[in-house]
C-alpha cells in the first residue's frame, strides 16, 4: 500500500494505513514540518502511534483524536497554543 495525502477544507490528509514501520511516523512528521504553523493535518492510520506523542511534543505539535471509518484511528493534529 501506499501512501497518501491531499488538502481539504479541515486541513492536510495523510493516510498511512497499510504502510510498515517506521514509515508512517517520519511520512507524518515529514508532512507535519511542512504545514503552516496554523495548519492542520488530519492523520488516517490502522492503529494508534504510540512513538509518534513525544516526536509531536518536541516540536510543538499535539494530537487529538477524532472520529473516523471502522478500524480507523484518525487523529488531528495541531501546533501547540
């Protein structure tokens, strides 16, 4: 699988469901580093990112987990106030 990523009215997408490890956490922080520091990226993964809470803190950014698809975990993700 691979994986993708668009802009919507909420924010960046990016779908990492399906992709082996580590690869949805640096596609993520890769992604989040380009984002205006008032953006927003909306992340769909198969399981909760445990490694991927403190790479957030130590830039700035946190995650707040959102509803999404069955078996999803989708997660929003936004600069610290």
């Amino acid at each position: 699988m691979t994986m993708q990523q668009w802009q919507a009215d909420d924010g960046w997408h990016i779908d990492v469901r399906g992709l082996p490890p580590p690869q949805p956490l640096v596609q993520i922080l890769r992604l989040v580093q380009t984002v205006a520091p008032d953006g927003v990226v909306i992340v769909h993964h198969d399981r909760d990112p445990q490694l991927l809470y403190p790479e957030l803190a130590q830039i700035g950014w946190q995650a707040e987990p959102i509803s999404g698809e069955p078996g999803e975990v989708r997660l929003r993700l936004s600069k610290l106030p």
